[in-house]
C-alpha cells in the first residue's frame, strides 16, 4: 500500500487509545482519532498484519470528540485521550482489561464500574531534557518516538511539579555543553524530591549549578544517578515525608510511590475490603509500605521487596509507630517467590508487583492453600497472564476493580480478589 492519503471510517478504538480503520483487510491504527469518524490519514511505513497511519484530518468528527486540555496534546506521547468525552473514555478502558482477560480465556469477568480520578492529581513524573537544534528541550518523549517534546504546561501533575517546568527549563537552558539527563520530580509532603539521571558522573560544576537551582527552587532534597542507579544525594534542605493512611515514611531517592495520593487510597480501600477479617498477612513487592504499614494496625503483616532502601524506610515508619504489627525482609521475589510452608499459616496475600506481573509468585500461590489473593497490577496483559494461573491453580476470580489513577493515558491500575476454600488439616 502506498503511503498517499487515505480516506477511512474508524472502526474501534485500540488498547493504546488508537482509532481504527481497516482497509483492504488490512487494520490500520491511526492515534487521536474517534470510533464512528471519517478520517484522512497517511499510512507509516511498515507490513504485517497491522499497521499504523497518521492523522492528517478529521473529515466528519464523532459527537464524543471534545476539546483537549492541553496544548501539547497529540504532539506529545504523555497522554492518549484528551479528545475522548468521559462515557466513551471510561468504555475504552473497561474494554482494555476485558479485552486481556479474554485472551486469557476469561468470559464476562466480574469488572467494578471504573473508578475516575481527576487531572492535576499526579504526584511523580519523569521527564526528559535534551539538547536540539533549537536549544533544550525538556518534556516527554513524542508517541511511538524518542524525540522529546519540549512542554510549558502539565494538567496532569500536582500544581507544584507543573509550576516547576518552567524553571527546571530555564535552568537547563543555562547549562554548558550538551544535555541528556532524565528529571524525576516527586511531591511530597515537605516539598518535591528531584532526582537528575545521566550517563555520566555529574562534574564539579553541574553539582554547584543543582546545588543553587535546589536553593532557589525550594527544593527538598535534589539527587544526582547515574542511569537511574543509586543516587547520591547533592542537597537535602529538608526530608521528603510522604504518608502510608495516617502513618509517616521517610521517602527514598527513587522509590516506587502510587502516582497520586487519591489513587493510593483507593487503592488501599479496596485491599482493605478484600482481605475483611484476615489475620496475617503477606504484603508482596510491598515498596515503602503502601498497604503494609496501613494493614499493621489490624492485623499482623509480613512485608517483602527487592529494594532494600525501601525496605528499610518502611521499617524505620513501623518502629516509629506504635501498635503495628509489621515485620520486613529484603526479598527479590521474582527470584524467591514465597512458597510452600511460608505461606501455610497465612490468610491472605496481596501482591503488587512492576508491570512484568509476578508469573513465579503467581504459581506459588497457586500451588498453596492460602485463602485470599489480592492482585494489583498497572498492565492489564501480565495481570491476566497471572490471573490464569492463580484460577488455574483453583482460586475464583471474585472482583476486579478498575481504578484510573493515570487520568488520559492508556494505564489502568486493577486490584483483583482471588477466593480459595481453606484446606482442611488433619486431625491428629
């Protein structure tokens, strides 16, 4: 197929937010346009079963299509959905998830209505800073490319962290020699948490240089990495403190944290209601103690992950805590799932492992009797992957919750209950 102009009606809406289009049987994925729209889209090099096109004009637009919220949209790849109005948006991503489970074999799965959090609600962002030709430009990579699109603006992110765009990009521009540098910003409590990755060790100047933008800025603590590793700290004027329900954590540099503050707690809420009456616990991939430290003041709970830093920090919150019942080990579970005699004597297992899902962890489980298994998951493909094998392993899928704490993108964050009937023990 050439790649002149085409005319098309879309179709359907892919799970990356997509339109389609399918000519001559061949389905094109076309981004930022609507189910029921005529179109005009240039086919992107490419073969196979499936194809991508580019938006040249919206011919006849659908009646769900509204005016984004951003100015950057659909130049930049941070956000999938800003043209799509609320009914069609929350169809869309119920559709994702019903759509994995599916391939998984999973018909009318037992989905929650979808939980919709709000823009300007996004506490952690990463950006990208490199030099171009027309000076630095720092944002988000563009969709389906590594060029990064220079932003003024974020409606998805705490007004702190959008405040602060402009002059991370002033700062930047000031800098001697080329710039590649990953800009991780976290608000917390006491203030944001910026962390600079680069390639190399920052030089003598580029430490003064974050040293006076942190000064400047009111920065709490600013950080340098090298590739994303371990940070090293270049200014702490205060600690970042962020909050697991009531309970205080000690934020370290790079730590995984819930993307939003209202995300977090619905998400706590619904492993809360899970696990009811559960006596012990095991919290999996627990980070800084998210849903371990909440669930300390009901129940005993043992905590486990691979990142000992925060490991440690959710162990420093429990001992300043009085009442919890929270004990934490280092573990990398995809290495070494809990298994067998270590989960015997527990009650439920909540596990929120990265995207790649917990597909050892999931098989552990299956093969024990513990009676309740929550499952979080942020891919709905790993999810189901791992929901097949948990049901497999004779547990019922009993809910699927459906939260979007990741407003206009194609994420979804899902929380998932598993029900196993409790061997009975042998009497002696």
């Amino acid at each position: 197929m050439n790649a002149d102009p085409h005319e098309a009606t879309i179709v359907d809406l892919g799970d990356r937010g997509d339109g389609i289009a399918v000519i001559d049987g061949v389905p094109f994925f076309i981004a930022g346009a609507l189910p029921g729209e005529r179109v005009r889209f240039v086919p992107l090099a490419g073969t196979g079963s499936q194809r991508r096109g580019r938006l040249d004009a919206v011919l006849a637009p659908a009646p769900e299509r509204v005016v984004p919220a951003c100015r950057h949209f659909g130049v930049c790849g941070g956000c999938a959905a800003q043209h799509m109005a609320a009914p069609l948006y929350g169809t869309w991503k119920e559709a994702v998830v019903a759509h994995a489970l599916a391939h998984r074999g999973f018909v009318d799965p037992p989905l929650a209505p979808l939980v919709v959090l709000p823009p300007g609600t996004r506490r952690r962002v990463k950006l990208r800073a490199e030099t171009t030709p027309a000076g630095i430009a720092l944002g988000f990579h563009a969709r389906q490319s590594h060029a990064v699109v220079a932003i003024a603006e974020c409606p998805v992110s705490v007004p702190a962290i959008a405040a602060l765009i402009g002059p991370l990009g002033r700062f930047l521009s000031g800098l001697r020699g080329r710039i590649a540098l990953d800009v991780a910003v976290t608000a917390t409590e006491t203030g944001l948490d910026v962390v600079f990755s680069g390639p190399a060790p920052a030089s003598r100047d580029l430490r003064s240089a974050l040293a006076r933008f942190a000064e400047a800025e009111k920065i709490a603590r600013l950080c340098y990495a090298i590739d994303g590793e371990t940070a090293e700290v270049v200014v702490l004027r205060t600690k970042p403190i962020v909050r697991a329900g009531t309970i205080p954590v000690e934020l370290p540099p790079l730590a995984f944290l819930q993307p939003s503050v209202a995300g977090e707690a619905a998400l706590a809420g619904a492993v809360a209601a899970a696990l009811g009456d559960a006596a012990a616990i095991a919290d999996l991939f627990a980070g800084i103690g998210t849903f371990a430290l909440r669930e300390g003041t009901r129940r005993r709970v043992y905590a486990y992950d691979a990142d000992a830093a925060a490991i440690a920090a959710l162990t420093a919150a429990a001992g300043r805590t009085s009442g919890l019942r929270v004990a934490a080990a280092v573990r990398d579970l995809f290495r070494r799932p809990l298994a067998g005699a270590e989960l015997g004597d527990l009650d439920a297992v909540v596990f929120d492992p990265p995207r790649q899902g917990a597909k050892a962890q999931a098989a552990a489980l299956a093969a024990a009797a513990v009676p309740t298994v929550i499952a979080l998951a942020c891919d709905a493909g790993t999810f189901a992957r791992d929901a097949r094998i948990l049901v497999d392993g004779g547990y019922a899928l009993e809910r699927v919750e459906l939260i979007d704490q990741f407003p206009w993108t194609a994420e979804i964050e899902l929380v998932a209950t598993f029900r196993k009937a409790r061997r009975r023990r042998p009497r002696r």
